[in-house]
C-alpha cells in the first residue's frame, strides 16, 4: 500500500494548529507526517487505521498519534451515499515534535506530559469517558487565541498525561527503542529478543544467558514490560507481519514463517487474538479501504 507523507505547516506565530473539520467523509489518505496529532471526533464512524492497528471508531473517539505513525480514518460505506444525515465533525490538532522540547526534558512539572507523548508513539486512544470531559476544552481552543490557547492545550495534555483511561494502539515492534530501557540487563534481552524474533527463541537459553533461572526470567520479564515472554514475543512477530501483509508481496503461509511462527494455524490464532482480524481480513481491510477513499475522495 502506497503511503504519503504529509507536510504540516505552521503560520504565523502559531507554535500548533488546530482546525475544525465539517464534511461528508474523511478524506485523507494512508499518510504519516512528522508532528504530534490529536483527534477528537465529534460526529461519525467508521475504521481508524494506526500503524498496524484496526479498529472501529464512532462518536467520541479521542485519539493522540506521535511523529511517523502511518494511520487513517475511514467512514463507513453510508457515508459515501450523499446522505446529509451522515457526516464528520472533528477537531484535529497538530504540534511540532520540538513543541515546549526544552521544558519536557528538564522540568519536572513536564514530566507526565513528556512520558505521555513517548507513549504516543504507538498512537493512544482515550475512553470515551475521559473525551467527554475534554471535549468542551477541545471546543474552546478553536476560539481561544495566543497565550491562552497554548496553555488550554497544555492543561489537555496534563489530564491526557495523568489518565489511566487509555490503551496503546500499535504493536510492540513499532515503537521498540532500545535507548529507552532502564537497565543493561533487559537492554540484552532486548537485543536478543529484537535480533532473533523471527526465529525460534527458546527461554531456557535467554534466561542462562543473562545468568537467571527459567522462573526468576519470566518473573523478572512480566515485572519491566507488563506482559509474558512469549506474549511479547508474538506481538513482535505480528508486529513484523502486519507490514509484510500491507506490503502485499508474499502469501499468507509464506508470511507466518517468515515472521517466526513454525505452523500457520498457531499463526493464524495468534493474529487473530492479536488484531481481531485473520491476516487475510487485515490485509483486506487496508487495502480496501485505502482503494475505496482514494476512488472516492480527491486529497485535501
């Protein structure tokens, strides 16, 4: 699939945009761009597309996406009928990657908000909950000017930052950064697991690499990231597979071993868990959708 980068510009004086969309249908297609985006949808549903994500959006959606992060929103096909019934309003919001850089890194007041924008970096998707109260601030930055309007954006990324009515949006695999790890010794099993996922990776050898029993590793593994060894290690391999299916150029079964998986019904139920999809629905889904915006909608 065919992807574009978008160029976000900034005029005047103004350090983040923010425009107020009121249309038929989302147009936009399959892009990534280098800026921070908040979406906060009013009106309309749909498919979002995040990275290697899926996943049905309707009124309310709230979601902060970090720089490079490949995603678009796509209505469903009633949408596309002329039915005045149907239609989008949204607030999107763009900031720079550099935006207040020098107070997130050395104030400790920034702190949630610059842990909350390293998590953007798989895409983060609010409870509708926590958009309801936003939204009406969301509504005042669209009249707000100046300095006001840069602190009301502050103050919504304070109360996005100190939430726990979240959930990340892509895999593992697209935002593995191995500088961020807090200690050498998962810093090897990272390297280990990142340098050999797509081969079989068998825990006894890992654990007495790093001088650990079986037991002590997975308690100690579970502890730094959240989630089982062999969770981890499959949300990298369909991470990895999720891109090979959008690029299109292998089959399903060449694709499951290739990613790691030594069956393809093993494959098959771990992508499925996964993504909710069956590989064959996710590449569907993708490619459909991005064929059926571009037939239908001229880039704005």
């Amino acid at each position: 699939m065919k992807i574009m980068h978008e160029q976000v510009s900034f005029r005047g004086t103004n350090s983040f945009n923010i425009k107020w969309d009121d249309f038929p249908h989302f147009t936009f297609p399959w892009h990534f761009h280098t800026e921070y985006e908040l979406v906060y949808v009013i009106k309309s549903f749909g498919k979002r597309f995040v990275a290697d994500h899926v996943e049905d959006f309707h009124d309310g959606d709230l979601v902060l996406l970090g720089p490079n992060l490949p995603h678009f929103w796509k209505n469903d096909e009633v949408f596309f009928q002329n039915d005045p019934h149907y239609h989008v309003n949204a607030i999107v919001i763009h900031f720079p990657a550099t935006f207040f850089k020098d107070q997130l890194e050395n104030y400790p007041e920034f702190l949630p908000i610059r842990d909350l924008l390293s998590r953007a970096s798989r895409g983060i998707s609010f409870q509708k909950q926590l958009a309801n109260r936003l939204g009406p601030k969301l509504k005042k930055l669209l009249s707000t000017k100046g300095l006001k309007r840069t602190l009301l954006l502050l103050e919504i990324l304070g109360k996005m930052a100190k939430t726990r009515q979240y959930k990340l949006l892509a895999s593992e695999s697209y935002r593995l950064n191995l500088d961020n790890w807090s200690t050498s010794r998962l810093d090897k099993i990272m390297h280990i697991i990142n340098a050999n996922y797509r081969q079989a990776i068998k825990l006894e050898q890992i654990a007495s690499h790093i001088g650990m029993n079986t037991t002590a590793f997975c308690r100690y593994f579970k502890e730094k990231t959240g989630k089982s060894f062999i969770e981890f290690v499959n949300e990298m391999r369909i991470g990895y597979a999720c891109k090979l299916l959008l690029e299109g150029t292998q089959s399903v079964s060449q694709i499951c071993f290739e990613s790691g998986f030594n069956n393809l019904s093993n494959f098959n139920r771990c992508f499925k868990k996964i993504t909710s999809l069956s590989p064959v629905q996710y590449r569907n889904q993708f490619h459909q959708a991005h064929n059926h915006i571009q037939s239908n909608s001229p880039i704005q």
